[in-house]
C-alpha cells in the first residue's frame, strides 16, 4: 500500500474538540480563583513555607504545650 495519497490532519484539527472546552474551562476556573481572593491567600501560604521564623518558634511553642505534646508526642 502507499501511504502518500492518504493525507494526515493537522494536530489542531485532530484535537480542537477538547482543547477548546479544556483551555475554555481553565481560564474559568483561575478568573474565579484570582476574582475571589485566594490568589493573596496563597501567597500567603507560600511566604509562610519561605520564613523559618513562623515555623520554629510554632514548634517551641507546641514543646511548651504539655496537652499537644501528649498528642503529637516529643520531637
């Protein structure tokens, strides 16, 4: 068989059907999350990782707690 005449579709024409409802429905979802105020929120939450100083002095204060270390056990 030759595998000249049979003409193969281009990779939008083949895959528009759902990129199109997959592009369409991401751009939704972060226009509702930024919109709603998580996008601060999750900054938030990434400067927290980033300070040592949050966590550490967190960790003290749970040694000091003698009901959480009884929960969570020593360190």
């Amino acid at each position: 068989m030759n595998n000249e005449i049979i003409e193969e579709k281009s990779w939008w024409k083949r895959n528009w059907k759902w990129f199109l409802p997959l592009i369409s429905f991401t751009l939704i979802c972060l226009t509702l999350f930024f919109s709603s105020g998580m996008g601060g929120h999750m900054a938030d939450f990434a400067q927290a990782y980033a300070d040592t100083e949050l966590y550490e002095n967190a960790l003290k204060k749970v040694q000091q707690n003698k009901k959480a270390t009884n929960l969570l056990g020593q360190l």
